[in-house]
C-alpha cells in the first residue's frame, strides 16, 4: 500500500506547509504539567485489591516448602498464590532463544535474587506487605553462578538442568572473506573490553491493574506497557487464554526506554484476581523491586574486538568476539540485544568482512531486559575506541582514520557486511561540520600542551549509526524470525467537521500524538489543536505495535498519511456527487474539495462529511457512508533473514558524530566532561524540538552509562545496587551542555524522508566519552577498557598501573 | 482482633488552601495520604527512598519529599501540591514555561521539578547558576539531559519577575478563592 502515501511535502494537499518540519507545541504537555495524566498508578478500579510480592532472597535455591496460612488467614488478605499454581494454571514464559523461561512465581527453585516466589491481594498495599511477613520459605541453597565465566565452567551448576549447559546460544557468523582479511592484514589491533551491566531505569517503574472476569473469562489488563499487543498475545499464550479474550489497555507511561516490561507482574495480578473472584489487583512495583529484579537490567559483556588494517588506515577486516550474561532466563527478551548489532555491525565504516562470535549464557542475575539503543551501544563503544587504538599505532589523528573508513556518500544506499542495508548517509559531511563546529586543531592544540603540563586532559570523537525503525527479522538469530512490524491509525472526520485519530499506543515522552496532529493539520489545512488523538486498546485499536527500536515517528507519519489519503479519496467521491462532476475531477487543496478544471467550485471537507454523515440517502448504493479511513504503514521491502543471520532489517539509518573534551582529575579518578559537539542527521526532522529533546536525553543516559551507572553483583550473585544511592543516575551536575548542528539527508525509503532518531545519542555518547578519556590517558600508556568509567577503576588503573 | 490493628490518629493538615481532617494509621506517607485519600494524584512517587524528587510538595512553602514523610507529620501544617498551580485552566508561569521551553518528554518527574522550582523561584527570584543547579540537582529527570529544564526555570523566573510576582504569591489569592464557602477544589 505504500504507493497510497505521499513521499514528500511537496506531495501535501496544501499551498505550504505549517505544522510539520515545526517545533510544535505538545499537545500532551498541559495535561502533564499540571499533573492530570492518568499514570497507572492512579487507576483505582472498584473492589480493587493490591498485589505484593515475596522474593527470593537467595540466587540459587530450591524451595523445600512454603507456609503461607498465617497470611492466608489476615484479615484484608483474599488470595495467596505461589509456584504450584502458577505451574498448574500457567504455562512458562515465552523467551527468546526459546526454552529459557520458567512460570511468574518460582517453582520448585529460584534463579536469582528478587525472583518472586509467593503473591499476596489485599485491600491496601499496607496490609499485603504486611503478609508477606507472614509468611515461611524454606529455602536450600544450591551452588551459584555468579558471572558469564563461571557459567562456562565444565562444573558449572545448571540453570536449566534440562539443557545440560549453560549456553543459551553460540553461534559464529562470518561475512565476506575474513580470515583473507586478517592473514593479508599490515596491522592487526585488538584489545578485550567488559561493560557491566546498566539499564533503563524510568522514573515511573512498572504497574498494572488485572481483572480476570470468572463470566466470561475475559482478561482485562490496564498498565504500562510499551507495546500492549505483543505483550498481550504474550499473556493469552502463558495464560492459556484466546487472544480475544486477552484485552490490553496501556496508559500513559513515566518513560520507558525499553525496560517497561512486568511480564511477570500481569501474569501474577491475572492469577490473583482468579483466586480472588475476579476482583481487580494492583501491582505498583516500588523502586527497589524495579533496581532488584525489575525489566531494568542489560548489556553484561566481555568483548574482543580485532580489526584487520592496511598500513594506510583502511580497516579490511573485523571480528566481534561477545560474552553476553544474560542471567537467570530469557523472559525478558534482553537477547535480541546482542543480535541488534547486525543492523549496523560495522558503524559508518564500509568493512566488507566481519565476523560475529556470539555465545550468551545464563547465570544467576537478573534476567536482561532490552534497553534504549538495544545492544549496539556497548557494540559501537568497543568498534571505535579501537579504531582509536590502531590511529595511534598508524599515528594518524582519529578523525582522519575514520575518513578514510567512512562508506562514501555516492554509496547508498549501500548494503553492510552483516546483511542490512543502510538508506542514505553522508558521514564526511557530518565530521567536517563538527570539526569546524568545535575548531577542532585549536582543542588539539590545547589538548597537547595541557598534556605537556602533565594534565590528563582528553578529546574522544566517535560517529555511529543509529538502526531506526525495527524489524523482527533483526533478531532472527535469538529466535525472533518473523518479518513485518505494523503500525495503524484510523482518521475520522465527525459531523462538526472535527478531525480524530485513533491509534493503538500510549504515551512515554517522544511526543507522538503531537506529531500524528501535525502531520494530519497539514494534510487537511487545520491547526494541531483542531485534531483529538485518541488511545484505543489492544482489542478495539487497528493493527498496532507501538514506540520501540527507533520506529515510531516514521511508523505513524506513514500511517497518518496513508489515512489521509484513503480518506481524501473517499470524500472526493462524495463531492464529486454532490459537485456534480466525476470522482477523479476533484482533488482536496487547504481543506477544500474542489473541481479541478473549476477550483471555485469547492465544498469544505467538513460540508462532505457532514453530508456523508447525515444524508447517507443521497450517496451511491455501493458507497461507504463513513467519513473515516484506516491505514496500515509497515516498512517496506523487509526480507527474511538467511542462514548468516543478513536481512533488510532496520529501514533508516541516521548517523552521528560526537566531540567530547574531557579532563581525569589523578588524584580522585572522576571524569569532568569540558566541552560536547555533536553533528547528527537523522533525515527530515519532522519535529525539530522533540528530535533536539530526544538527543539530549540520549546524552544524559550515555553519560550515566560510560561514568556512573551499573548493577554489582557479589561472588554469590548478591545484587549490592539496591537502591538510587547505590545506583547512580545522572543529575543536573553530570550531563553537559551540548553544542548542537543538523545535516538532512533524508531517507528514500521513508514518508517524507525521516529517519529514526529515538535511541540517538545513547548510540554514541559511551563510545565518545571513553574515546576522551582514553586519548587523556594514553600519555601514561595506560587504558581504561571497563565501563562505567567509575573513578575507583580510573583511580585504581593510574595507582596500581602508572608510575 | 483490634488491637493487632494499627491504632489510627486525627489528622488535620491544609492541603491547597483547603482544611481537611481524616484518620489515618500513623505509617501513612504524606505522599500516600495525598494520592490515596485526597485523590491529589499529580504528586508523583519515583523512588520511595527520598532520592528521586518526584513527590516534591511544599510544606509551609518549603520542599520537601512527601514519600518519606509521614502524613501525621505534615498536621497543623499547609502543604501545596501541583494541583494548585493552574488557575481555572490557566497555566501557572513555571507551568508554561515548561511547556515553552521542552523542559519535559514523559512529564512524570515534572511536578516534583515544578514545586522544586517554585520553592527557589519564591526565595530567589533571579537565582544564580549555582542556585539553579543546587535546587535542580535534587531533582533526577530520566528523559530530557536537563538542559531544557534549566531553560524552563531561567524563563519562568523571568517572566515572574516581570510580572513583579512570586510563584507562590501567585498562588495566594485563588487559593483563598478554593477555600471559601462553596469553592471548587
């Protein structure tokens, strides 16, 4: 149906355009400012009970017995459930790879810390975690694997006894002629890097409220979840329920980037609210089950990386060497984490041969969850700081080995090693922009005297791709192997002649009813105010996915436009009726239907639909009457992937080039980021604010990322980072200011040339910053290879290792 | 039976200009007593261990964490929420000029930030950098990277000193209107 959709502005039934390309005002902003968002946590349904959960306090245990008939007996309390009912009335969580999953509540033994283990309902969440009290758990430790290593040992204790390892998957993909590569290589750079586990960590933790009707055993789940269709066939398969009996209705969520997940949660609230008669249940997951064992949990890798170089700088050849712990299961799909990095595997560079040696095993932490940039920022992290590696072995400057590396901008769209195909690009551009944006040679110049002075001052410059606009063949090689992701929205026009946009997603930040407002302002010449967006769930929405992998901006302005249009042409059937003329002499222009050879021959489109509304009577027999239309936008051209994990996955790929002065104080190890520039392109920006608002967002989570934030675990897989004084998040001291530029080169594949530009500076400020503190340090001969860059390693790595 | 019971006490506490008394158990969070009792559900709960900032409201005009504190505490006192800072629809300067300015995405820490900066916009009405920073640096926002959320600060202040106001001044005068006879809330 994409030929149905306008491709570029100047397609747009209006004389200019006035809303899209603009830093509209958001239309969910009042509402939020003045705090009357309906966040989950203020859903009170009547007879409501409230759900609180009793978690393993060990990492590898199996439970020898459960005595909960104290709390049973609380007054307040009206269900209790535990393992052996979830094992009798659920089936385990669906995973990826499949077969790593277990049911909501542990059964029979625990897999790590936090895994929860016995639910309680009750009238307040006062009294539920007074219950929890109540009740024993006879627990028998069993031996622990605490990291990805131990995991590999030949006496490792087993996760899943049934699979005989712990090896969730192992796989080695080679593309193009690698081993030619390496032996004919001038120079071979490699180096071994850990990034320790982070994640999402939005500042609305996860909630919802479940019923389960015993009537008609219709299962009703409100909450906040990022995409409630693929969560709902989730808990229609695990609940043993049809899928059109499973209805999701999402509110609004406080962020999500990835880990707003509660797969768990629902299925425990739905088991609840059975035991409990149908009764509603709550669950509000409070901070420390979310920093626990919440969805907010990803990337625990050990890398190795090795390019192979010609002695002029042109890398020739790459090997991704990945240890990925992926924790006590699969459920929560953290692995489609390290297959995203084949959507982009060999950055801006056009390296023909690579290779991928992937193995992800289960241990006893948290179980991964996805989060923003979904596994290709840790990826893009190890790829440059050893590019930088081998500039300094070739003694050529950073940004002129990256020159030599770019795919050229006559290239695109241009197909990458690792199978996708990248639409448009143009990386010199980009690196030139913000060599001059930064006056570059002068903060080498000043880079090298504070350095002659002894002082560790640093500049990192890292370009990226960010893969916009996902495609579950993406992720072929975890066990996701479907392709096609839709994204639907219904247009109507009532009899006011108002316009309303039905859609299947909630809000989380990223300003997509706004943009959906523009783009149909523009299409029928009206203001943003003048359209309503309305959410509809699971079950009543058109074919929806909803915000996930960089694609929603450009997933809705093509649905948008497809409605448009649909309904552009149904009106124009109408006024061609009533104008007396033929269907295919009236085109729509600034809101009017109008005779072509006769422009002053025009009715608003409101007169149309009132007519279709009201006078049904008068319309041709085969007619709809309906002044509304639906489309269904899906990437276009998307191919299964083949035996080598290649596909035309991600539709757009932006591009981003990021300068960071940095100086590491010796004394204390902390890092004081002194200067940001970056250049990015994301194609047309069709919102440039909200585009602006996404980036900086990305900074301050790589800046978190490459200083500040991790999960520690202890040697007996003890989660230590229980709380936000453990967990460190960046605040108003730590982000810094950013000098900011734009290229469009926009996407041939796309409505209007957008890109996908969610994730964005996540991609590339981690890589940047360590880039930075690695040229500060490299005087001393000394790397930092670990991530965050905490001031105990910087500290440790200049005393324990320099002079 | 009853006296396993937490044993209730009276409270009586202004809340946006309004005096309410209620019986609540003593381990009732401010925060909890607001959203659960009062149905004042724009006051966040981000955390749960006074780090986060979301639940910010006044009390007696000053910021404070309404999670880890105890409504009982809050008795004889007046406490402020966001549901205040609107007028009949109108927008309250700090309001509008978060909105202005993009100093919010998922807007689920905003209010904390909103009341944050009333406090310090009341107490200082042109704050210096390091002003700024130390109020907002209470405050942890997950989507924005800060910047715009400065901007909205620095823009409101201003506008609040052209228009020779405090922001909770501002607040005054339909507040008493709320608490008269018959008043809306």
């Amino acid at each position: 149906m994409s030929g149905s959709i306008p491709n570029s502005l100047e397609e747009l039934p209006v004389s200019e355009i006035r809303w899209i390309g603009k830093g509209v005002e958001r239309l969910e902003d009042p509402s939020l400012v003045t705090g009357r968002t309906e966040f989950i946590d203020n859903v009170v349904l009547p007879g409501m009970l409230h759900c609180a959960i009793l978690r393993s306090p060990y990492a590898h245990a199996r439970i020898v017995s459960i005595d909960s008939s104290a709390a049973e007996e609380m007054e307040g309390v009206y269900a209790v459930i535990t393992g052996s009912d979830a094992a009798r009335l659920t089936n385990p969580a669906t995973t990826a790879p499949e077969g790593w999953g277990g049911y909501c509540l542990a059964h029979e033994k625990t897999r790590f810390v936090g895994e929860p283990v016995v639910a309680v309902a009750a009238t307040n969440r006062y009294l539920a975690e007074d219950a929890l009290e109540l009740i024993i758990v006879e627990y028998e430790e069993l031996p622990v694997v605490a990291n990805a290593q131990a995991a590999l040992a030949a006496d490792a204790a087993l996760l899943f006894e049934e699979h005989g390892s712990n090896v969730m998957l192992q796989r080695k993909f080679t593309w193009g002629e690698v081993d030619e590569a390496f032996d004919q290589a001038d120079l071979v750079v490699s180096d071994d890097y850990r990034w320790n586990r982070l994640g999402a960590n939005p500042m609305e933790t996860f909630g919802c409220v479940v019923d389960w009707n015993p009537a008609d055993d219709m299962l009703t789940c409100r909450g906040s979840f990022q995409s409630q269709s693929h969560m709902g066939l989730a808990r229609s398969l695990v609940l043993g329920l049809p899928s059109n009996q499973v209805r999701m209705i999402s509110h609004p969520h406080g962020g999500s980037f990835g880990g707003k997940g509660g797969f768990r949660g629902v299925d425990i609230c739905a088991l609840l609210s059975k035991a409990a008669s149908g009764r509603p249940v709550k669950w509000m997951e409070d901070r420390l089950e979310y920093l626990l064992a919440g969805a907010g949990q990803s990337w625990d890798r050990e890398y190795r990386l090795q390019l192979a170089l010609k002695k002029d700088g042109t890398v020739t050849g790459l090997r991704v060497k990945l240890l990925d712990d992926m924790g006590g299961t699969a459920e929560a799909f953290g692995a489609v984490s390290a297959a995203k990095p084949l959507a982009a595997f060999t950055g801006c560079y056009a390296i023909q041969a690579a290779e991928y040696d992937l193995t992800l095993v289960a241990t006893n932490k948290i179980p991964q969850s996805p989060y923003r940039g979904m596994g290709p920022p840790p990826h893009n992290w190890v790829l440059e700081q050893t590019m930088d590696k081998a500039a300094r072995e070739l003694g050529l400057d950073p940004a002129e080995i990256r020159r030599r590396n770019y795919i050229p901008a006559d290239a695109f769209p241009y197909t990458i090693a690792s199978g996708n195909e990248y639409d448009s690009g143009n990386y010199e551009a980009a690196l030139d922009e913000l060599l001059n944006m930064a006056d570059y040679e002068r903060l080498c110049a000043e880079r090298d005297s504070a350095q002659a002075e002894g002082r560790l001052l640093g500049l990192g410059l890292a370009n990226t791709i960010e893969p916009g606009v996902f495609d579950w063949n993406a992720y072929a090689i975890v066990g996701l192997e479907s392709t096609g992701v839709p994204e639907g929205i219904t247009v109507a026009i009532d009899v006011m002649g108002r316009i309303t946009a039905r859609l299947g997603f909630s809000l989380e930040g990223q300003g997509q009813y706004t943009l959906v407002a523009q783009v149909l302002a523009d299409y029928f010449a009206v203001t943003p105010a003048d359209v309503s967006i309305v959410y509809q769930d699971s079950l009543s929405a058109p074919p929806h996915f909803g915000p996930g992998g960089s694609r929603l901006g450009v997933a809705i302005t093509g649905a948008a436009l497809g409605a448009a249009r649909l309904l552009e042409r149904k009106l124009a059937r109408v006024a061609a009726v009533l104008l007396q003329c033929g269907p295919d002499d009236v085109e729509l222009m600034d809101g009017f239907l109008r005779v072509r050879a006769m422009p002053e021959a025009r009715m608003h489109f409101a007169e149309v639909a009132g007519a279709m509304l009201a006078r049904s009577d008068l319309l041709p027999e085969d007619s709809d009457p309906q002044p509304q239309a639906t489309y269904v936008w899906t990437a276009p051209g998307r191919t299964p992937a083949d035996e080598q994990g290649r596909a035309k996955s991600y539709l757009t790929a932006a591009n981003a080039c990021h300068l960071v002065k940095v100086e590491v104080d010796r004394d204390t190890g902390t890092v004081d980021i002194l200067g940001y520039w970056l250049v990015d392109d994301c194609g047309t920006r069709l919102n440039p604010v909200t585009v602006e608002g996404q980036t900086m967002g990305g900074i301050a989570q790589g800046v978190g990322a490459a200083l500040l934030e991790e999960y520690v675990y202890d040697e007996s897989a003890q989660p230590l980072t229980s709380s936000f004084m453990d967990y460190l998040l960046p605040s108003v001291y730590e982000v810094p200011r950013v000098e900011k530029k734009a290229l469009t080169t926009p996407s041939p594949f796309t409505p209007l040339g957008a890109k996908g530009c969610g994730e964005g500076a996540m991609h590339t400020t981690p890589a940047a910053i360590m880039c930075a503190i690695n040229d500060a340090l490299s005087p001393l001969g000394l790397s930092a290879r670990e991530v965050p860059a905490s001031p105990r390693r910087l500290w440790k790595l200049l005393h324990e290792n320099a002079d | 039976m009853d006296e396993d019971k937490p044993a209730r006490v009276a409270v009586t506490v202004t809340v946006n200009g309004r005096r309410l008394s209620a019986e609540l158990e003593p381990r009732t969070t401010l925060a909890d007593f607001l959203r659960v009792d009062l149905g004042l559900t724009g006051t966040h709960l981000g955390c749960e261990h006074g780090v986060c900032g979301a639940c910010t409201v006044l009390l007696d005009g000053r910021a404070v964490r309404s999670c880890i504190m105890l409504a009982v505490q809050a008795a004889g006192h007046e406490v402020t929420t966001i549901e205040a800072l609107a007028n009949e629809g109108e927008l309250h300067p700090l309001q509008q000029a978060f909105v202005d300015k993009h100093g919010l995405q998922c807007g689920f820490c905003t209010p904390g930030f909103i009341m944050a900066a009333a406090e310090l916009l009341e107490r200082d009405p042109d704050p210096t950098e390091q002003a700024l920073l130390e109020t907002l640096g209470g405050q942890v926002c997950r989507c924005t990277g800060y910047e715009a959320i400065i901007e909205s600060v620095r823009d409101a202040a201003e506008k609040l000193r052209q228009q020779g106001v405090g922001p909770l001044e501002l607040l005054a005068a339909a507040l008493e209107k709320n608490a008269a006879p018959g008043g809306g809330e």
